[in-house]
C-alpha cells in the first residue's frame, strides 16, 4: 500500500498497551501448577528464574518472551469478533455457549543463520538466532446435550506471518541442544501445566471456559530430531514417523506407517539409559531405532512441506547432473567429470530459465526447478531418447503429488491429486528403482522416503499437511531480520524486547 505501517517506538507505547499480552484479565481452573495467578504479565526474560552462568555475553540479553498462557488469552482476544461472528452464524444462542470451546494450536519453532549485525568491524562472530511461535488453527465448540463439535473459527491463511505470533525470541545457535532446553523448558513447563486446566477469560461479554490442544507441527527435521531424542538426519533411522531404516526404505519405498510418538520415544529413551536386557551397542540401538537422547517437547509426526520441497528438488538437481553425465551406464564417475555435468547443468538452466545457481537449495529455486519447463531444458542435454522421456515421467508424478502436502485444504483444493497420490507415490517409486535404480540402491533421502510412504495417512489423520507447515514462521524470520534493523533500540537489552513487540 505504500503506507509506512511501521511506528517508531514512542508511539507504540500507546497503542502497544492493550494489543500486547499481559492486558486482559482471564483465571485457570484449576490454577496452572508451577505458574503465577498474576495477568498482566508483559514481557518477561526467558532465562528468569535460571542462575547467571559464566559467559561471554551478560544472559540478560540472550532471551525474551511472554509467558505462554497471557499470548494465548492476547491472541484469543485478538479472534474475539470472528468468534463471536462465528458462534452467530452457526446458529448457536451466544448465551447458551459458556463452556465446552477447545482451542487448536499450532506450534513452530525455527533456528535462523547468521543475524549477525552486516555494518560491524572486527572479526565476524557467527550470531544465531532461534524463533518459537504459535498459531491459533481454530476454535470449536461443543454446544450442551450434543456430541459433535462445531467449528467457528477457522484460520484462512495458517501460513501467513501475520496469524503466526512470536512467543519467544533468543539467540541461541540450535545445534546448542543445552542452551535450546534451557530457554524453552519452562516454556514446556507451562504448555504441560495448560493441557490440564481450563482458561475462565470473557468473550463477547460473557465468561467462557476454553481448553487448548496443542500440536507441534511447524518444526523441520532437524529440530523435531533434537526435540524427540532421535539421532541426527544422517542417520540409518531414516525417518521422524517410522522406524524404517534407510536401506529398507529404499527397498520398499512406498509401504510404512507412522509408529513413532512423543510417549513411545520416552519409553525407548528409558531401555537406551537403563540397556535392561544388557544388550550390546548395536543390538540396543537396533532395539530403540536410534531414540538416544531424552525427548524434551512433544512434536507431532508430520512431514514439513517447505523443506520437503526443498530436499526433493536437491534431489531432482542431483539425478539431471546424473543423467547428462549418462551415470547409469558406467560405475563411479570421478570428481571432475561430476563437476562438469554441475557446470552445464546451472550453465543450461542459467540461459534458459535465467535461473541462478544457488550455494544451497531454496523454497524459490525448488519451485522454479520442479517444473515441466525445467525438464524440458535439462533433456536437451541428455543424450538417449529413452532417459529423456523417463525423466519427464519422474517430473509429471512428481507434479501430481505436489500439490496433495502443500494444499492448505487438499481434500477441496485437489481431490483428484488426493484420490491418485498413493497410484502416483506407487509409479514414482516402480521408476525410482527401476530406471533409476543406480541412484536408489540401499540409499534413499529422509523427505523422498517421507513424501512416497507417509503423506496419504497424515492426511487422512489431520487433513492437511500444507496447513500445519513452518512456513509461518519462516517468513516471521524475515520480519525478525528487518524489525531488529530498523525498529530496535541499539542497546542489547531492549534489543528482543522491542522485535517481540513489533511482530
């Protein structure tokens, strides 16, 4: 619109008052455990109640945040006139619904690269940053006397930075398991303590009592692997929803199941820790399939759209290299004959697609690659007929399942693409380890295994998995990177605080 829309700090100070938590009134019954009765509770530093450790940087400016259940009353409020719009147009007598409104959340959380400060002299310290953030998914209610809840909220645009609310801020690097666990653990704490109480808070006029669920959707494998216990992504435990290993699940790509859950990773923590039967390494490895650390938040076993995208288009970039240098029909090609196929291959999509090459894959290359446009470029350097067409089969299947993981709503936005996808995930695979089985012997990637074997049972279970993506929050980075530029007082004390309350 061309309005300058952000305020300099005085005259947030106003306004900032009642959008930001810790103005309304609300009570828990029962009272959470472990978490002050008092309101209004503003922003808080996440390390409060943690001894100052010897550091390099004062740990007073490592963290900021808002206590979970005051953001959680400050976004409901923010709903207030969709609920109640909501609550009207299902028919429902306002008065008669005090009780019985459930509250699905959406929860993501995201380790940035290098925020260091660009304008800076001396030497460049590697700055990270990490993002904890929730989304308000929808809000239902169970009228008295009835059995089915009836849903009057429902967030349009669940991907967007705007529906996706800060909750803690800290610069911390995410490989920094301890430190990570030590900023979100009372986060935890409190998220546990509400998943067992009722928030009392008034809506439309009136007390009403609201339970929330919490679902942690929005994290990439990586996270969701140090937040569950599970060993690192290279390792033979391919996958965060099934115990598959990889070379199993290069053998059979398309037939898993989820197994894996928050509390049966606990229960295999526990046999790793306590090895009961006095097995050996291997052998107890084998048993807890590369559980070996102690979970410490729950996650939902899903797959991340966004960076799902990402891993398979690497992987599409890797089989065109693959079949310009005609990889098939000979064993081990040295260094430099790969480095040359690469060379043509970003030579080729940089003339004709004008599309740059990157140092690592991104959402927007991933999109320009994954086309048909972009096969046709890369067939004009493959030599046999046959491979060509092979390749622009791979891509058409490909671009028949896309669609059904990023939908926001699969079932309206592509119902066709959702009846074909495990016909489409069945031909894919026949390819894979036929025509391309030089690339799929015992090996297969973590997100392929994931977008060929379990994407038809997490739809079928949440309905959506574009929906539940972290792409909220990794636009939310963005806004980060910017507010801590322009909108923050220099002095790292005050530098969180005003990032958190610009977003």
């Amino acid at each position: 619109s061309g309005r300058q829309i952000f305020q300099p700090l005085h005259s947030l100070r106003a306004a900032e008052k009642e959008l930001l938590p810790g103005f309304h009134q609300f009570e828990w019954q029962p009272a959470l455990k472990n978490v002050s009765a008092s309101c209004n509770v503003g922003i808080i530093n996440g390390l409060s109640g943690w001894a100052a450790s010897v550091d390099d940087s004062p740990a007073d400016t490592i963290t900021r945040r808002f206590r979970y259940d005051v953001a959680l009353v400050s976004a409901l409020k923010d709903l207030e006139e969709d609920i109640m719009d909501g609550l009207i147009d299902s028919g429902m007598e306002d008065c008669a619904c005090t009780s019985g409104f459930s509250v699905m959340i959406k929860e993501c959380c995201d380790g940035m690269g290098d925020v260091s400060e660009k304008h800076g002299g001396g030497p460049v310290v590697p700055e990270k940053a990490v993002r904890f953030s929730f989304t308000i998914m929808s809000v239902s209610v169970l009228p008295e006397g009835e059995t089915e809840e009836v849903t009057i909220f429902r967030e349009s645009k669940p991907n967007s930075e705007l529906s996706c609310k800060p909750l803690c801020l800290m610069f911390v690097d995410e490989s920094d398991h301890e430190m990570l666990t030590a900023v979100l653990g009372p986060v935890v704490a409190e998220r546990n303590a509400m998943k067992e109480s009722r928030l009392i808070l008034s809506m439309g006029g009136l007390l009403r009592s609201f339970r929330f669920h919490f679902r942690g959707t929005g994290y990439d494998e990586k996270m969701v692997r140090e937040m569950e216990g599970l060993e690192a992504s290279g390792s033979t435990y391919i996958c965060t929803l099934c115990d598959s290993s990889r070379a199993e699940a290069a053998q059979n790509m398309v037939l898993h199941s989820i197994t894996r859950s928050h509390d049966e990773n606990l229960e295999r923590y526990e046999i790793w820790r306590t090895n009961p039967f006095s097995e050996s390494v291997e052998e107890l490895r084998d048993r807890v399939k590369g559980v070996s650390a102690k979970p410490f938040l729950e996650t939902q076993p899903t797959l991340d759209a966004l960076h799902c995208d990402i891993g398979n288009a690497t992987e599409f970039y890797k089989i065109f290299q693959d079949e310009i240098g005609e990889v098939y029909e000979r064993a081990n090609p040295s260094r430099e004959e790969r480095r040359s196929w690469r060379a043509a291959l970003d030579k080729q999509l940089r003339k004709k697609l004008k599309l740059k090459p990157v140092m690592r894959m991104n959402g927007n290359y991933a999109r320009r690659l994954m086309t048909l446009e972009a096969v046709e470029v890369v067939c004009e350097l493959v030599p046999s007929d046959e491979r060509k067409e092979a390749l622009r089969e791979l891509m058409r299947l490909y671009l028949q399942m896309k669609p059904v993981w990023r939908a926001t709503c699969p079932a309206k936005e592509c119902p066709d693409q959702l009846c074909r996808y495990s016909f489409n995930s069945q031909r894919f695979a026949d390819l894979l380890s036929s025509t391309f089985k030089y690339r799929y012997n015992g090996k297969i990637t973590n997100y392929l295994h994931k977008t060929l074997a379990h994407v038809p049972e997490i739809i079928e279970r949440d309905g959506s998995i574009g929906a539940w993506a972290s792409e909220g929050n990794e636009s939310a980075n963005k806004l980060f990177r910017r507010f801590r530029k322009m909108n923050a007082r220099q002095s790292k004390a005050y530098e969180l605080e005003d990032v958190l309350k610009h977003h």
